[in-house]
C-alpha cells in the first residue's frame, strides 16, 4: 500500500465510489479509497436502489438528473454494468394536495428541462396495469425513472476509477486521522499511515465514529428502514414490460419491480432509531430483525391501489440501517471547523444523489467550489444546536412524517421551542407566530385578537396572508418594529482589519461613520455572501444571513492572517432590533442622546450611540422595506429594555410589532433580492444584478480577476405581477413568455400596499423581451403577468432616504 495520496476517500459505499471515480475522472488519479470491509457494506448493499428526478429544490433535482445520466455513461461509455432499469416513474394522487404538490414540482423542474407531467388514469393504468385508480384522482409521469442494482452500481463506479489510476484497499479499517500543521492528514490504518493532502468522510453508518477521529462531531442518526420483496406474480409474468417506479407519497410508500415479483418500502409511522451512541464496528453485511407491525398501515394502504400485493407471497424482508441528518439531506462539503477535511454523509438516497454528490465534491476539491449552489445540502447548514437530542428528534419526525407535504413557509414541531431572544415572551404574548431558522426562534407574523396563533399550512393563500399585509401597512403608514436577532454578526479589529477586509469584499469599505452594502465573491466570481458593512471607527461590523454564519466562517478562515486582525463571531452575543417606517425617526430620536434627524444622521450612516441610558448601541440607518430604517445591535440582556422603550415611545405613534414575514413582503414591492432566493452562488454579481456594489478599480480583491471577465449574463432578474386570483404566487414556478418557458420564479408573495401578487425571478437573457407576453404557471395552468422594470413603490427610493 502506497504511503502518500492526494486525497484519500474513507468508505466505499456508492458515494465514497463516485467521489473516487469523479476525482479520477477529473485528472486527480493519485486518490485511494478505504474501505474497512468489504465495497458497499453498511447501507448501500441493501437499498432498494429507486431513481427518481422530480424533486425540489432544484439543487437537488440536478443531482438527482446527473446521477441518472452518469449510470448511463458507466454502461454505455465506460462498459460497466449498473443493472440500470429506465422504466420511468409514476407519482400516485389521492389528495388535491398531492396534485398541487406535484403541479409545483413540473413547474419548478421545467427550469432544468426535466420531464414530468400529469396522465389520466387510464395512462397510468397502461403503464402500471397493477393498479387500481378508484383510490386514486390523478397521476404524474416522470420520463428519467427507475432503479440501477447497488451492487452493481457501486462497482461500476469503483472499477472505473481503478481503470483511471485511483486506487482502493478492502479491508482496510482506518483508527485514526491526524492533520499537520500544515494541514495536510496522516490516515492511520492497520496496514500502515497514509498522508494525504485532503480526506474525504464517506463512512457511511460510521460517519460518525470517521469524524471523531478528526475532533469533530456530525448531526447524524441511523434509522431503521423496511422493505419487503414478494413472490412472483402471474399478472406481472404475463406483461412482457417492465413496470415502472411507484411512489405513494401520501402513505409514504414506493414500489418497483423485483424479477416477476414487487418491492414495497415504506418510511413507517413508528420508526426506530438504531446504535443512537455508534455503529459497532464489526457491523458490516448484515440486516436487523424484521418487524412488519411497524409498516403494517403503509401496506394496506398500498394494496388499495396495488389489489395484487395482497395475494402475493413475501419472499424476504429487508431490515437495514441507513443514516440520516436531521432534515434528511446530505451532509456534504467542507467541514467549516477543519481545513482540508470533506463530508459526504447522510446521504439517504446514495442511489439517487450519490453521482452527484461524487461530482460536486470533486469541484470543490480540485476547483475550490462547486459549479452549483448546494447550501441545502452543505455540512456548514447545522451549528452547535445540532446536538444529538435536536438530532434524534429532527430525524423522527421526518421520518415518520415524510409522506407530509412541505408547504410554502411551513416551520416544523419538531426539537422546539428552539433558542429564544431575550424579548421572546413579549413577542409570544402579542400573538407571535414562530418559526425557526439556524437553530433560532423567530416571529414570522403576529395573530390579531381572536385569530388562532398558528399557521394553514396550504399551497393557496394561508390564513395570515391578510394579517402579514396588515403589518405591511403599518410599516408604510407609520413604523413597525422587528426583532431582529437572526443575522450573523462578525467584528472586526486590528491594525490590519481594513485591508483584510478589503481584500475579501467587493465594494470599497465605507469612511468612519458610515457603511455599505458588498457582495463577498469567491474565485470564479461567484456570489457567496451579501452584507451590510458598518465602520464604527474602533471596529468593522459585518451584518449578513444568520443560517450562513458558518460559511461565511470558512470562506474568512482562507484568507485570515495570522496575527493584526481580531475576528469575532458575535452572531449569539448581540441581540437586534428594526425599526422602520415614517415615524421611525421621530421614535429613536425621543430616545437617542445625539441628534439623528436626517441631515445629522444620513442614509447609509452608522454609529454607536446610547438609547434611554442603556449604553452603547450600535445604529444603522439602512432599510429593507423602502422605508426610513434602522437595525440596532446591542447585547442580549439590554435588547428587553430598549424594546421596552421603543414600544413605549411609539405608542403614539401607531408602532406595529411585524413579523418577518412581512419584511419579506415588503421587499418584492422595491424589487429587492433575498439571499438563497435571488442571490445565490449559482450566480455572478452580473447576472444578479448586484454589479454597482462590486468595485473593479478599487484594488486586488477575491473574485475581481473574474468579475473583470465576466461575459454576457446567462439569466437576468426580473420583476412581475401576477394575475393569480385567490391563487398564490410563492417561488419555482415557471415564467413563460409568448408561450413558451424562458425562466423561473425565485420568490413570490402579496405587496401590502401594491395589493398585487408580485413575483421575482429570473429568465434566460437571450429570450427576455420588454414587450413579450409574461405569463406565470401555476398549478398547471397559465396566468398572465405584466413586466415592470422599475419598483412598484417608491421607484426612486426617496423615502428611505428622507
């Protein structure tokens, strides 16, 4: 065994395979892979193997779509068999629900150019003559399903790579993991240390126990999983084609072909955790004890619409462990505590995301980034409150309740209440509604008397959307107030903190006293950050997305110096306030001990001050609702004292509690971009339009050398109004424009005051036309919209600065 490698993989499941093989494929050949017993122990051995395309967000739609195309270059370019199935996939209807669902997901995946579309129940009883529709009122076709054989599919990603020069050593447990000072890793194992430039944890069940030996822990928890194979079927023997891929949704069930007999699997109602503490390491090819009970309900809702599942005999039942992070997702990319150390872990359906998994890692080792945004499935998403309580909980509650829907803005029950702001009690007491985000309790809008304090979870207009407006209201008639804690929050000090930070933002740094909105760039250009940069003389602070703190955490650890540059994460140290609207000057000036009318304290002006004695805030006169604006930064136990006094104060003035949401609502009738909806890195500063905060001629900054060649956008945003109706227009739906689809929206909802439904998106730059006809798809149908290319409201921003 060679002693040296420049990335060694730890597991040889189907993932730790691919990103073997996409490594090789991409000219890296000096990489070995590890495993301790024998290619696809653990999991991958045993899975059911299902392909599916149809799928949101459209991250993961891509993985799953570039998944499915790899098997086929393994079989059809490479000569290695997958026992790849292209049967296509059938999604079962039973609820109005379900249909919607599915109506958003084509909608969404026409931006990719993914197949899928609904059939009549006579075409689904064509293509699945198994069934029976009476339990059914609709069915969706989507064109890239099926299913490949593990074993086969793993191996074919192992050999080749070996064909490629990568290298791999069965039965090769590693016992530890050591990294230099110059951050490269000696992996111990009982055949001898490898030192390798990066590691790669695609340990599968042990995951976990591969991280301890680096000093790091993973949110992951292996669960219990079920599947049955039935004996032949005559009906089946008699077809002369294969069936397709059939997932039940509502009942959280999915069915295929196995030989001339039927696989069903189900995510049961009653899970069962497995080795909570750590998977025994001599666990390696074998199943747990069946237990049919737990998935007795999904079986006979399955023979409801599969009549013959019912006569047929079981041949075997499938008991294995498969592990999951607490939303389900992959955990993968690298570890924000670590340098050079990559995850490839939870992944649940290695089979499905394992290709492009394989993929975006070899981007990110070998490029420094991947070619798509994949937040959604990044490590970096869990911090600290990730324990293994929030884990376990997390884990069974999406198990268990997978056949759910996910709605627009739906928060979950599950590991709550989540940390509160020092003010949380006040909010809750004034008909708060909360959801959470980062491990954090926020208010998303507040219940008027006699309305009940929770969300409608539908795909249509819910139960606050006229309350949320009202808040809305109220910011543009006189002021609202915010709590505003969830924002990742950095200071910054030291004799060399402003050329640090100079040569990691876009934008020039603001003059003392002042401060400025920059996007953070990666190498290629990227956008990977977007904040508001405060210069309050003795230090930087630096306000941007609180679930990203940890990104922004690693992406700073890069360029870092060593010594003349305090960094501080103070995200959990300061609590926040906005207030905004009309009055909001005339309600932190009866509290501030400086003058702030608008010629004392300007637009963009930043300052410490101190607010009815409590000592030093810090202020920012910026706005994102189009109104007078000001966030306040503070520390958590003096946030209840000034809320006290704003309140108070503003009594008089009409101040509104609002909720998040209607900050979000308020945003669309200015045009302004979120980040991950509108700002994302799967785009440049170009393409979002964000180039008048990227300032070429400043200097040597990251991403400048190619922000200087950025060529003609691929998509650019735009802003519509919907004719949507008692509809509602949300994000992923499909823009049309004369008739045929040229974009997608990002994000959607109801201006306050507009009193329109207001959609922002972005669509292809070659097919935009200012006087085309926008249309919108919703639930299938097509809904005419009208182009603005200035704000709805305020389009020259004058009242945010007066």
């Amino acid at each position: 065994m060679k002693s040296t490698a420049r990335v060694v993989v730890i597991g040889g499941g189907v993932v730790g395979c691919s990103v073997l093989y996409h490594l090789a494929k991409n000219g890296w050949t000096d990489v070995m892979l590890l495993e301790r017993q024998e290619l696809t122990s653990g999991s991958s051995w045993h899975a059911a193997g299902g392909l599916f395309t149809v799928v949101r967000p459209n991250a993961a739609a891509e993985m799953h779509r570039y998944t499915f195309q790899i098997y086929r270059e393994l079989e059809e370019e490479r000569g290695q068999p997958c026992g790849f199935h292209f049967t296509g996939g059938l999604n079962i209807c039973r609820t109005q629900d379900e249909i919607d669902s599915n109506a958003m997901m084509q909608s969404a995946c026409r931006r990719l150019g993914i197949e899928g579309h609904f059939i009549s129940l006579e075409e689904a009883k064509e293509k699945a003559p198994i069934l029976d529709t009476s339990h059914m009122i609709g069915a969706f076709w989507e064109e890239e399903g099926g299913h490949v054989d593990p074993a086969s599919a793993t191996n074919a990603f192992a050999a080749a790579a070996r064909q490629m020069g990568a290298t791999i050593h069965r039965h090769t447990p590693v016992t530890a993991t050591t990294q230099r000072a110059d951050g490269t890793w000696d992996v111990v194992t009982e055949k001898g240390t490898i030192h390798a430039e990066y590691i790669v944890n695609a340990a599968g069940l042990w995951g976990r126990e591969v991280a301890r030996m680096a000093g790091i822990e993973l949110p992951l928890m292996p669960v219990e999983h079920h599947y049955l194979v039935t004996e032949s079927i005559p009906l089946i023997e008699d077809l002369g084609f294969e069936l397709p891929q059939i997932n039940d949704n509502e009942t959280g069930s999915y069915a295929r072909q196995e030989g001339m007999g039927m696989l069903l699997g189900a995510y049961e109602d009653k899970m069962t955790h497995w080795a909570k503490d750590g998977t025994p390491l001599n666990f390696g090819h074998e199943l747990l004890p069946d237990n049919l009970e737990c998935m007795e309900w999904n079986f006979e809702k399955s023979v409801e619409i599969m009549p013959v599942l019912g006569q047929a005999g079981v041949k075997r039942v499938i008991n294995g462990p498969m592990i999951f992070s607490p939303d389900l997702s992959p955990l993968i990319g690298p570890h924000p505590a670590l340098r050079n150390y990559f995850c490839a872990n939870g992944v649940m359906a290695g089979f499905n995301q394992g290709g492009g998994i394989g993929r975006v890692l070899a981007e990110w080792i070998i490029g420094g980034e991947p070619e798509i945004d994949i937040f959604n499935w990044d490590v970096a998403r869990f911090g600290k409150f990730a324990t293994q309580k929030y884990t376990e909980d997390m884990t069974r509650y999406f198990y268990e309740n997978r056949s759910e829907k996910v709605f627009p803005y739906q928060s979950f029950p599950a590991a709550r209440p989540q940390a509160k702001s020092p003010v949380h009690d006040r909010l809750a007491a004034a008909g708060a509604v909360f959801g959470t985000g980062f491990g954090r309790e926020h208010a998303t809008w507040f219940a008027p008397e006699g309305t009940k304090a929770e969300d409608s979870l539908t795909y249509r207009q819910p139960n606050w959307w006229e309350p949320v407006a009202e808040e809305g209201r109220a910011v543009r008639e006189a002021a609202g107030l915010f709590e505003f804690s969830d924002m990742a929050k950095f200071e910054v000090s030291g004799k060399r903190a402003a050329e640090w930070l100079d040569r990691i933002m876009a934008n020039t740094l603001p003059k003392p006293g002042r401060l400025c909105l920059s996007p953070m760039l990666s190498d290629k250009g990227r956008v990977i950050g977007d904040f508001t940069i405060s210069n309050l003389g003795d230090r930087y602070l630096i306000v941007g997305t609180y679930a990203m703190q940890l990104v922004f955490d690693r992406h700073f650890a890069k360029y870092l110096p060593a010594e003349d540059v305090c960094l501080r994460n103070v995200s959990d140290e300061l609590a926040g306030l906005h207030i905004a609207g009309p009055k909001a000057q005339e309600i932190i000036a009866a509290l501030a001990d400086r003058d702030i009318d608008s010629a004392s304290f300007r637009f963009m002006d930043a300052a410490d001050m101190t607010l009815v004695s409590i000592g030093k805030v810090s202020v920012l006169r910026v706005s994102y609702t189009g109104e007078t604006g000001y966030e306040m930064y503070l520390p958590r136990a003096k946030q209840p004292a000034l809320f006290d006094a704003l309140f108070e104060t503003g009594a008089a003035h009409g101040l509104r509690l609002c909720g998040l949401r209607a900050l979000m609502m308020l945003r669309l009738e200015k045009s302004w971009p979120a980040w991950g909806l509108e700002i994302t890195s799967d785009y440049n500063a170009h393409e979002c339009g964000m180039m008048h905060h990227v300032k070429l001629d400043k200097g040597a900054f990251t991403g400048r050398e190619a922000a200087q060649s950025y060529g003609p956008a691929r998509e650019r945003p735009i802003t519509l109004t919907v004719n949507a109706g008692e509809l509602a227009v949300w994000g992923d739906e499909a823009i049309f424009l004369n008739g045929k689809p040229v974009g997608y929206v990002s994000s959607g909802g109801w201006g306050p005051v507009t009193g329109q439904h207001i959609a922002l998106g972005y669509v292809a730059a070659n097919a935009y036309r200012a006087d085309g006809t926008y249309e919108v798809e919703l639930f299938g149908k097509l809904h005419k919209a009208q182009l603005h290319t200035q704000p709805l409201y305020d389009p020259t921003g004058s009242r945010m600065r007066g």
